[in-house]
C-alpha cells in the first residue's frame, strides 16, 4: 500500500504541499487509488471510480504546479462526490435502478466549483437511494457491521477510510453530519443556499444543503471558502461562550449525553463558558413540519417519474413519496409557518452564544445495514437552514466513534468554524480506522 503518511494528508496540508512541490498531485491520487483498491471490497464506498480520468487530471495539476500556476486553493486535491451529484463524463445513479440513472454533460455547480479551483475528481460515491432512507451497500470502516449512516454514506466512509481527503455530500435532514459523526470524521453543511445544489438531485428544495467531508476543521473551511465563493478562514479564537441544552442530551443514550457533558466540562476547564439554555416552546412542532416539507417537496419532484416507476423504487422512498402525493396546500403551508416560527425564535438563542453544543446522533453507529440511523439531532438544523459542524470527538465502549455537534445562527460560519476549530484543538481526537 501507498505510504500511509501520503494517503492521512488532509486538504490544507496537502494543497500546501502541493504548492511547495513536495508533493506530485499524480503521488497523492496514486495513494488514494491504492487505499480504494486495498480497501473498498469490504467497506464498499464507491460506485465508481475514475482511474484514467483522475490520473490525467493529476498529470495536469502537476505540470502546472511545476510552472507555479495553481488554479486554486484545492490545486491537486482528490475529491470524492456523493451520487447525486452530476459530474460532467460520469454516470449519475443516485443509489437507484437504471430507470433514474444517467450521464450528464456538465457539473453541478459544487463541482465545477472544486474543479476550477484545481481539484481532482476520483469519482461517485454510493448513496442512499434518491438520497432518502433506503440503506446503501457501504459499510462503517470502523467496523464493517456497522452502518456508515447516511445518505452520504460513500463519501463519509471514503473520507474516514483515506480513501479521499475530501468528499461532496448532501443534507436534508442529517445527512452529512450524522455519517460523519458514525464514521469519526469532520462533517460540515453551511446555511441554507449558501452552497448552490444545481446540479444536484433533489429531495427537498427548501431543506437540500451542499456539505463536506473532511479530516479537519480548517480542511472544511478552505473548501466552504471555494464552494460559497467567500473567504473564511478557521482559526481558533479565544475561548468560546457555548449554550447547552439538557432537552437535547435527554434525547441520546445514556453513553452519549455523558460523553457530551464531560466533553463541556473539558471545554470548561480549558476557559469555555457553558451556559444551559432552554430551547423554545416551537421547537416541539420542528420534527413534523420539516417532515411534511420534506414529504410534499419530494413527491413534487418524483412524481412524473413515479406514476411509471413505483415499483422500481425502494420500500422508503416509495412510502415517503406517496405520502407527500396525500398532503395539502394547507398542511405543506402550516408546516412551512412552524418551520419559520421555530427559526425566528432559535435564531436570537444562536446568536447570543458562540455555539450550540450538543450530541451529533443519539447514539453510535447502529449494528446492522438495514437503517442508516437516527438523525432527529440533526433535523432541527435542517429543517431552519442554519450551519452546523460535526466533530468526532472520542471513541465509545464499543470502539466507534462519538462526535459533538456546534450549530450557530444563519449566516455565522466563520464564527461557527472558529469556535469548532478551539474545539478541535481542545479534544485532539486523531484516530482513524485501523489505528
């Protein structure tokens, strides 16, 4: 296998690199393929895997850096991209059945973000089917029992598996944070639209986000600065001002809020304020209306395709598509005022902290590939747009790993990346499979 040291190269350190000529865009893609093969017959991440494409890319992208021309803060880098992403050349087949696939002729903007700015595209990763609850072949890295959560399953596990330092996926509900936390990796979806998703298959238009996968903090925000086309930089302030809230810890298992309150009184120790807080009475009614949008917005999409191929699609989409078929104007309405209402009201208690700490999944990775567990601490995050991190921040008595979620206000992810960057630092957590 290709030296370890070469394929554990985050986005920063290896771009710098790159830069510096220490390292040939062709040796960094070469490790990578060399991961894949050695390890994607048991983790199974991958869809498909552009050798040629990507190896001629990094040819490219390394006779220019010889020049000193660099395209971008990403010049050199390997990304893999969540199947729904179209990726100009490759097969689209957002985890379903030949009906819904096919090979587009452009990029999603998010791609054709990342190329510009000099990155290499290794190739699609598997995702849940359209995206929705329908498990996908991939397993946890950590442990191939184990789900890798979902529905950006492929690319949590390339990224955890150094497969890839980067990945594209994308968040409806917990999409990204939650495979992330499963799979003991950075996960970061920014505020609603701030990303564009042309070019993306939808689920839902009101609540789709583009996010990333990535080894670091800084990796995260390099990438959101090409993605979002603004600059912003992680860089550890001083201690952070974080809320708390006990209703979200009486929501994960007993192993988890312990982890997370001893995690808040680590940051304590290291000069952090932890203030409890109390979310808002409209935070009941989040779950339901994000679930109606969700489910009018997606059978929206699907349904013109649906009405000649029901049978082709999976039990959970299949389920979530009919009953948005069933929901009124008034109900997808009413659910869309609760959603505002819960953000106008949670908006002024994000903005009052640095962070909203809290568990990223109830619990870890769940045994078995038949769910791709429970995002409901993710789902509020969504269903308002606001941005959220995920950082892995220890392993659990069963070796998985756990992960702390940081949520700040629309807008804010400089602040938000800033205060996950102290955080970071603060837990050292550098594990990854194997080690």
């Amino acid at each position: 296998m290709a030296p370890p040291e070469l394929s554990a190269l985050g986005v920063v350190e290896a771009a710098a690199e790159i830069r510096r000529g220490a390292v040939s865009p062709v040796s960094l893609v070469e490790a990578c393929l060399e991961r894949i093969r050695a390890l994607d017959g048991g983790v199974q991440a991958w869809v498909h895997v552009d050798d040629k494409g990507a190896l001629a890319a990094a040819r490219e992208r390394a006779e220019e850096a010889k020049r000193s021309t660099v395209r971008g803060p990403v010049h050199g880098i390997p990304v893999a991209v969540k199947d729904i992403f179209h990726v100009a050349g490759l097969p689209t087949t957002a985890g379903a059945r030949p009906f819904a696939h096919s090979r587009p002729g452009e990029d999603a903007t998010s791609v054709a973000r990342l190329r510009a700015a000099g990155a290499i595209i290794l190739g699609k990763t598997h995702t849940t089917q359209f995206a929705y609850r329908d498990p996908a072949p991939t397993r946890n890295p950590w442990n191939l029992a184990h789900t890798p959560g979902g529905s950006s399953a492929g690319s949590a596990a390339a990224v955890a598996a150094r497969m890839a330092p980067l990945a594209l996926g994308s968040q409806t509900v917990g999409s990204v944070l939650r495979p992330a936390a499963y799979c003991g990796v950075v996960g970061f979806k920014p505020t609603h639209g701030l990303v564009s998703t042309a070019g993306v298959i939808p689920l839902a238009w009101s609540l789709d986000h583009v996010g990333v996968f990535t080894r670091g903090v800084a990796d995260a925000a390099l990438v959101f600065s090409v993605l979002a086309r603004r600059n912003v930089v992680a860089e550890p302030g001083g201690p952070p001002r974080l809320a708390l809230a006990p209703d979200l810890l009486r929501r994960a298992s007993p192993e988890i809020a312990a982890h997370v309150q001893v995690t808040a009184d680590a940051f304590a120790r290291a000069g952090a304020t932890i203030a409890e807080v109390k979310l808002p009475a409209s935070f009941g009614g989040i779950h339901a209306a994000g679930q109606t949008v969700l489910e009018a917005e997606a059978a929206t999409y699907h349904e013109p395709r649906f009405a000649k191929h029901a049978d082709d699609y999976g039990p959970e989409i299949r389920k979530l598509v009919e009953k948005g078929l069933t929901i009124s104007a008034s109900a997808y309405v009413g659910a869309n005022r609760a959603r505002l209402a819960f953000s106008e009201e949670v908006m002024e208690l994000l903005a009052a902290h640095d962070a909203l700490l809290s568990p990223t999944a109830p619990a870890p990775a769940p045994e078995g590939l038949a769910s791709t567990g429970d995002a409901s601490l993710c789902a509020p995050w969504s269903f308002v747009g606001v941005p959220a991190v995920s950082l892995p921040s220890g392993l659990g008595a069963s070796g998985l790993p756990l992960a702390i979620q940081l949520v700040q206000a629309a807008g804010a992810e400089a602040r938000l990346l800033s205060v996950a960057a102290w955080c970071e630092r603060q837990l050292g957590f550098s594990r990854s499979p194997g080690h």
